[in-house]
C-alpha cells in the first residue's frame, strides 16, 4: 500500500512541474539570433557603425522606456494602439521605444546650449510597435539612426544621403541593385494648399505615403476623406507623377513651392559633389507618413521589388526640437532597417556568410591544462579568436568541436609531445600537421600557422 501511494504521490508531483523545453512559444513578431547569424548580423552592424563615425558621427546610448505622451503628442492618441503601453510600477504611464527621434530630440532639448553644433549623433538599437507582422517587419525590430542637428543647409542632407549611399555600396550592392527616392514636404503640402478646398494636409500626406501599397481608387478615397474632390484627388495624382517640377511652381503660384522646389535641387546638387546623386530619383508619391518631418525625405527601395518595403527612410524635421521646447534647431537623418537590408543583402547574394570563425583551438591530451591555458593566453593576446576544452572531452570530441567551429588552426598540447618540448600544429583545411617548439609557440609570432613550422 504504502508504495502505491507514493506512485500516486509521484504522478500528482510531476504533474506540477513545468514541461519539458518547448512548452514556451516565441512571441509572434520577436526573433532569435542564433550564433551563425549574429555573426553575419554583427558584420552588417560593424559596417554601418564603422562608417558613421567615418563620418564623424558619435555614438549615443537611448532607453527601453520614455512616456508614453511623448508619443501622443507628436502622433495622436491613436498611436497609443501601436505601442507597447503600459503603466509602470510608479503610476507611470510608459511607452517601449517605437523609434528613436523624439527620444534624441529629448536628449538636445536637454543639453540645450552644451552641445557643440552641428551635432552628429548615431546609435543601433531595438525598437518595438505593436502591428501587423510581414515581410521584414517585426514586433521588435532593429535600426541604426543617423542624425545630424543644427544644420538647415543643403549640405546637411547631402551628407546623410552620402552616408546611405555609402552604406549600401560598402556592404557589396550596386546602384542597380537599390535607388533612393526622394521628395519634399513642402512641395507636396504647398500643391495641397493650392486647391479651392478645405484639406487635411496631414491626411493628405499620409495617404500619399499610402499610395503605393493600395489601389487608387482607394487612394483616391482617402484623399477626398481629407478634403480633395474626386477631381482635385485626380489632379493632384497627375501633378506627383510630372517630370518637371517648374510645372508645380506654376500650378502653385506660391513662394513656398517655388522655395521647396529650389531646395530639393539644392540638394540633388550637393548630392552630385557628395557622390550620392546617382543613386536618387526624384518621387513626389514619397511621402513619409510621419507627421514631424519638414522638407527633403527619402526612403531606399529594392530596385528589383523583390522586397516589398522600404529598406529605410530619412528627411529632415526642422521642428522637432522647438516642440519639445528647446531652440529653434534644424534636423536631418536616416535610419537603415535590419530586417529589410538583410532582405536585400540576401536576394543580391552579397548577405555575409553565416557561420561560425574561429582561430585556434587549443587542444589537451592529458594533464597539460596549464600549458594549454598558457598557449591560449598568449594566442588571445594577440588579438585572436581562440577556444579549449573546458568539458573534460576526449581527443576525438574535440576535434570534432573543432571542426563543427570551423577553427582554422588546431594546436595539440599532449603528454607525449610536452615530453618532447614539442606541440602539434594542424592545418584544419589541408589536414597537415606538424610539431613546433613549445616555448616558441607562439612565440614573437602574430599569427603562427603550420606553415611557420612545416
């Protein structure tokens, strides 16, 4: 009886435990990096990073967090329902980062007058919005911001396109490959202002951003709910897919497209001695759906379609500081999507190789850990990548775990060969080895190598 119950006792306890791995779903829209891929990630990542400070631009670390206000006010309360919102422990009420540019507008804001301008800032980090999951767009998602405060001249946005350009062409595409497209604001607020109408602009401009991705009667629709007729929706369509842009300065009549209008040529032309100009069209359909941007935007397009959204997009947002109630301060800056580049990398075929690299692998045969701890020592000090045996293994296993790493370079520390003053040096590609002098390896050597000793 008694060992009854204590089968019983042992069900009804194992029922109490949590499941075995894999009782814990990924949440949808949030991704794993597994180490193969993180390498090729952290190859993009370097290179984006690498050339911005090429540029002169410094690094600045953000928070998860910031008020959730911050967001309704420069969007709406609407987009509340697009973020991860929530009140804190403190009362607060707090948003998951959705994008970086109020939260580094904050930051000016609060150095104010410290700041040496123009200032040149960049950062990679995750963001989080709360919507639909497709083709390189997550829940949590991964940019690298580019931005540059203090500077209204052509110049400035030259320079960020410069760097977009540069970007895409150092990570191994060509101007075949991508295009930027680039618009203005003002144009498209100024053509807005010009129609007999009562017109939403914002309303307006959002739905232009929209108009790609829907049908245009659709598009149409939206225009009108903004405050167009039909006709001017219609018009106005035609006026964004004209070649000539004096044609919208006489539409117009208004020194505000005239001024938007020289100002996007400013630009194309800085672009031209920046090296970026080839790699832009002009395209009044770009809108960028958000509300604070002010003059020239862009977004980056896969030329091919292949990848159905943009790779990344920039423009300049001269208010943004002086909202949040610093100085009147002009603004510029892109931000490279992760998800959508690596997209492009990939159907380009110029995505970085996904495995693992590893040096030398330190191998221990026997009770030589201290020689072999010496041996990895001295090979990590000069700056390499280098792994040993920290489970007891035997020979075969860690060579095996050698190979699965891809170590180019095995060095055997073995009983027999320390009896000898000797260790072994393999060359994992050809499967040639040989011995080398123990206390002369590595010796003053940066890079030892079976050739070194053969």
């Amino acid at each position: 009886m008694s060992h009854a119950i204590g089968a019983l006792e042992r069900v009804a306890f194992k029922r109490g435990l949590p499941e075995p791995a894999g009782m814990y779903d990924r949440l949808k829209g949030f991704r794993d990096f597994y180490p193969e891929e993180m390498s090729s990630r952290r190859e993009v990542t370097d290179a984006l990073e690498g050339l911005a400070e090429r540029y002169g631009f410094r690094e600045v670390g953000t928070p998860a967090l910031e008020r959730t206000q911050m967001y309704v006010d420069k969007s709406g309360e609407e987009i509340v329902e697009e973020l991860y919102a929530f009140t804190d422990k403190g009362g607060r009420e707090v948003a998951m980062t959705p994008e970086l540019t109020p939260t580094v507008a904050r930051m000016v804001v609060d150095r104010g007058q410290e700041l040496s301008k123009p200032i040149k800032w960049y950062s990679t980090r995750p963001f989080w919005r709360y919507e639909q999951v497709q083709q390189g767009r997550f829940r949590e998602f991964y940019q690298t911001n580019v931005d540059i405060f203090g500077s209204a001249e052509p110049e400035a946005d030259a320079e960020i396109l410069a760097y977009a350009a540069d970007a895409m062409t150092q990570l191994g595409l060509t101007g075949e490959e991508f295009e930027f497209r680039v618009s203005h604001r003002d144009i498209l607020g100024g053509l807005l202002a010009a129609f007999d109408a009562d017109v939403d602009a914002r309303a307006a401009i959002r739905a232009v951003d929209k108009s790609e991705k829907i049908e245009t009667a659709e598009y149409h629709d939206l225009l009108v709910e903004a405050g167009l007729s039909y006709d001017q929706a219609r018009e106005f369509d035609d006026l964004l897919s004209t070649d000539d842009l004096d044609e919208l300065v006489d539409f117009a009549g208004t020194e505000r497209v005239e001024a938007a209008v020289t100002n996007l040529q400013d630009v194309l032309d800085a672009a031209e001695d920046f090296g970026a100009r080839e790699y832009c069209a002009v395209s009044l359909e770009t809108a960028r759906g958000l509300d604070y941007y002010t003059g020239v935007v862009f977004e980056c397009f896969d030329s091919t379609g292949e990848v159905s959204r943009a790779v990344f997009g920039g423009g300049r947002y001269d208010d943004l500081i002086e909202s949040f109630g610093g100085p009147s301060t002009p603004a510029v800056g892109v931000a490279p999507g992760h998800a959508p580049l690596q997209l492009l990398l990939q159907r380009a075929g110029v995505w970085p190789e996904e495995e693992l690299e590893t040096d030398y692998y330190v191998l221990q045969v026997g009770d030589t850990r201290d020689v072999a701890a010496r041996v990895a020592r001295d090979l990590r000090d000069r700056g390499h990548v280098v792994e040993t045996d920290v489970a007891g293994r035997s020979f075969g296993s860690q060579m095996g775990y050698a190979d699965s790493v891809n170590a180019e370079t095995v060095v055997i520390v073995g009983e027999q060969d320390l009896a000898n003053g000797e260790v072994t040096v393999k060359e994992m590609a050809s499967g040639d080895q040989t011995t080398a002098p123990v206390e002369e390896f590595p010796g003053d050597r940066d890079r030892p190598t079976y050739d070194d000793f053969a």
